[in-house]
C-alpha cells in the first residue's frame, strides 16, 4: 500500500501507471538499420518508418516490421520431367532481399510462400524444356533461368532474387547405372590414350636420341676424316720436302764426280754381276767408247 493513499486511491494510481507504461510500449519503436516499419494508421498506409526512433499513436497506428537483410529459403526436393521424358529430383536454394518494404507488405499477403510456389512451377517449366544430359552438364544455365524468371514474378512485389543455387539432381536409377557404365569406359579410353600417348612420346624421344646419336657419330667421323687427310697431307709435304731436300744434295754431289769415276763404278758394278755364274753377260754400244775414253785418261 502507498503512504498516505487509500486503498482505492492506491489501485487507481497502479492501474493508471500501467496504462502509460503499456502506452509508451505501444508508442515508441527503435528500429534497427536493417529494419524498417510499414505503419498503418486507422487501415491506410503511411509509409516505411526507421532506423532509428519511431513513435506510433497507440491503439491508431499498426505497425508491420519487414527485414531488409538477404534471406535464404529452400526448396524441397521436386519432381521434374526433362525434355526426353526422364523423371529427375531438384532442389535448390533461392536468395533475396526486399528492397521495397511497402510493396513488400501490401502486394503480397506472404511472399514467401508466394515465390515459393512460383519458385516449383517455374523449375518443371525449366527443367520441361531442357535435354537430361543438359540439366547434368549445365547447372549454371538452369540456375540463371530460375532466377531470371523468379525475379520477373518477385520485382512487382517489392522483392529482388539475387540468387539461385541447385543443390543437389538425382536421376532415376536407370540413368544413374547408364551414366557409371558411361564414366568407366571415358576413363579406360583416357586410360588407353594415354598409355599410347606415353608410348608414341618414349618412340620419338628414342627416334631423337638415335638421330642426335647418329649425327654426333657422322660428326666425330667426319672430324676425324678430316683430321687424317690433314695429318696425310702434312706427312706427304714433309716426305716430298726431304725427297726435295735429297735430289738436291744428290744433284750437288753428282756435279763433283767425273767420267773416270763413273767408268771405275760401271766396272765394279760389271764385277759384282760377273760373281754369280748364271749371269748373262750384256755389253752395251757405249763400252768401247768408255774403254777408249778410259785409257786416254791413263795415258793422260
């Protein structure tokens, strides 16, 4: 009980200190920098408050609070027929950001759950125009379809889709064991090529390493050729020089000898084919001549 109050007094007092406290609670938002409030007094729009202090007319103003930060949703796992009638699995993720918080809250009772079911029909319509073999190869292109035309549906709403990621694609099981037999023999003809690459690249370092050989022997041969011929020219210079070299002492010693001396050589050299009995005895035309000139000198 307060001092000095009566009863009644006291409850009137609590009961009107409630009221304010529930008033100001009701009257006074602080919004955050990634917030906004979507204020509607008596059912009309008044715009997006915030950041900041907002102060609202209690029980006259309703506020809606929107978030402007990226969110991330996924979408379960759908069933998709391809363009070749193959029934896969998808599911993926899709990003986005409001960057109208007005539009946000009066065009769309929950766009969440309106791009949600934009999100499964738009990836049958996608996945309904695409090969199987394209929605394997190609993610990126499916992701940008989805995005693309979930933005076209969400941009009205206030509402952006930054991204669309495709988590995981299961094919049916069928093509999943066609796709393993498909991979193992890709990998047995990389195996095959290349082994028969290394091969063909071992042959042609052996094919350059005999004709580098070869070319290094003709070089040395050729070399050494040459280096003979060289040393066989230099020796033949050298036995013509002293062939040269003995006709010319030859040649200055014949001049000293005279007819008397090449007479006594002549008869010696008759002398020693006389020594052997089977000799045949041959007198040239000039004997008597040398016989004469040779007792002249005696006489002389």
């Amino acid at each position: 009980m307060i001092l000095g109050m009566t009863p009644v007094v006291a409850c009137l007092v609590i009961v009107v200190l409630i009221v304010i406290v529930m008033f100001l609670a009701s009257a006074i938002k602080i919004v955050a920098e990634y917030k906004r409030v979507v204020v509607f007094r008596l059912g009309r729009c008044i715009g997006a408050k915030g950041p900041g202090l907002v102060l609202l007319i209690p029980f006259v103003d309703r506020p809606v609070w929107v978030d402007l930060r990226e969110q991330v949703r996924e979408i379960p796992a759908q069933s998709s027929i391809t363009q070749d009638n193959a029934p896969i699995s998808i599911d993926f993720l899709w990003y986005y950001k409001v960057f109208d918080p007005v539009q946000s809250v009066l065009q769309v009772q929950n766009f969440e759950l309106a791009a949600q079911g934009i999100a499964t029909t738009t990836l049958r319509s996608v996945i309904g125009g695409i090969l199987l073999d394209v929605v394997l190869a190609e993610r990126e292109r499916i992701n940008t379809a989805l995005r693309a035309r979930l933005d076209e549906v969400t941009e009205r709403w206030g509402v952006k889709v930054t991204n669309v990621e495709i988590r995981e694609i299961v094919p049916p099981r069928d093509v999943q064991e066609s796709m393993n037999r498909q991979l193992t023999a890709e990998r047995t003809r990389r195996a095959v090529v290349t082994e028969s690459t290394g091969a063909r690249e071992a042959a042609i370092n052996v094919a350059e390493g005999e004709k580098q050989a070869a070319i290094l022997r003709a070089e040395g041969e050729k070399q050494s050729n040459i280096l003979r011929a060289e040393g066989e020219r230099q020796s033949q210079l050298l036995r013509a020089e002293g062939y040269q070299k003995a006709l010319q002492a030859i040649f200055a010693a014949a001049k000293d000898i005279d007819q008397k001396t090449m007479t006594l050589q002549y008869f010696e050299t008759l002398k020693s084919m006389a020594a052997n009995p089977s000799t045949k005895y041959i007198f040239p035309m000039e004997f008597t001549s040398l016989i004469s000139d040779f007792i002249k000198k005696n006489k002389e």
